[in-house]
C-alpha cells in the first residue's frame, strides 16, 4: 500500500468516527482491513498529514494519542 492509499485510508476511518480516534483503535482498524500495513507505516502517513493541517495528533501521555481531523487540503 503506497503512502497516499494509506492516507486515504486513515481519513476513510477517521470520518466514520466523528472525525476522531484514538491511535491505538485507528492502527487496530487499519490493520483489520488491510493486513500489511504496520506501526511505522500508519505513523509517517499521520506526520505528513499533521505537517500538511490535515490532522492533529494530540499526546494524552507517553502511550495515548488522540487522532482528529481539521481540514483537507
């Protein structure tokens, strides 16, 4: 899965969840639908997405991060 179809992907599973997701249940759905898809992978996709203000990743603490959509571009 190239990083644009993994992008795509995330913000699929971001919207039909109110636009909101911890990381944690994002990775587990991702993984759930598409197989190959690992940690590494799912967490450069969300830094390219914060750099570019598609999303912003909020640390709860050291292990919890929330996921939320602010825009596409």
């Amino acid at each position: 899965m190239g990083r644009s179809e993994l992008i795509q992907a995330v913000l699929d599973v971001l919207r039909k969840n109110s636009g909101k997701m911890m990381e944690s249940s994002l990775i587990k759905t991702l993984q759930s639908r598409y197989r190959d898809v690992t940690l590494m992978e799912v967490r450069k996709a969300l830094l390219v997405m914060e750099l570019n203000g598609i999303v912003r990743v909020h640390s709860l603490d050291d292990e919890r991060k929330l996921i939320s959509v602010v825009g596409v571009k």
